[in-house]
C-alpha cells in the first residue's frame, strides 16, 4: 500500500472500468504540519461512487486538529469535513464515511484529490482513504 508521500506528483490511470483505489497517509512519513498534502492526481475524468476513511492508529495533536479531504482547487471538503475529520473523531478502529456516500462526484482531468491539515497540527496518527472510481 502506498502512502501519501508515495503518491505526490503522481497520475492515477484506469485499467478497468472501475476501480479501487487505497492511499495511506502515515504521520510518521507524511508528517502532520498545518496546510495540503496531495493524496492522488487522476489523469482523466472520472466519477468518484463512493469513500471512506479507515483508522488504523488514532490522530492525535497538541490543539484541535481537523483532516478534511477533497478536491483541491474545488470542492475541498467533497469526501470528508472538519466536523466528521475533527482530531476526536480519528479514533484507532473508526471508519468514517465520505460525504460522497449518497451522491457521486465528478472529477475533471488532472484534478487532485487532497488533504487539509487545518486548526492545528497533527503529532501521530494513520488512516486509509478508500475511493471507488469509475470511467466518466
């Protein structure tokens, strides 16, 4: 499994249809600092079906952190907000569904879907991003 840093300044290209795609962001390679990790670039349209966040180890900080997850550019908090991203809430074991569970997302050529470090930095944690994309 790629992490995120793994996935900087990289293009995601379909092989099929649809598919699944997980990245991985690890504070010990990733860091935690305030500001926008680039998750995945993807190289053609595409429709984002469906999201979720697995935690593997809890996100801890030293203030309120949140993690929101999106388009950057866009609509920067599509697949998770500061209010279900919030420090608390990234607990080891939680699964926290994407704000794409009942509505798809259009995604344009070489968009970029990122995470924002917001309020205050993380001091640990990791979590797994689950996209399932389709062929626009």
């Amino acid at each position: 499994m790629a992490t995120v840093s793994d996935y900087k300044g990289r293009e995601y290209v379909f092989s099929e249809d649809t598919s699944h795609l997980e990245i991985e962001y690890d504070f010990s390679k990733d860091a935690g600092a305030v500001g926008v990790l680039d998750m995945v670039k993807v190289k053609e349209a595409m429709v984002l079906e469906s999201a979720y966040i697995k935690v593997k180890t809890a996100c801890t900080s030293g203030g309120s952190a949140t993690v929101i997850v999106g388009v950057n550019g866009g609509d920067t908090d599509a697949i998770l907000d500061a209010t279900s991203g919030a420090v608390a809430n990234l607990t080891a074991g939680a699964v926290l569904p994407g704000e794409t569970a009942s509505v798809a997302l259009k995604l344009d050529a070489d968009a970029v879907i990122g995470m924002t470090i917001g309020t205050a930095a993380l001091t640990a944690g990791k979590f797994v991003l689950v996209l399932k994309l389709a062929q626009f």
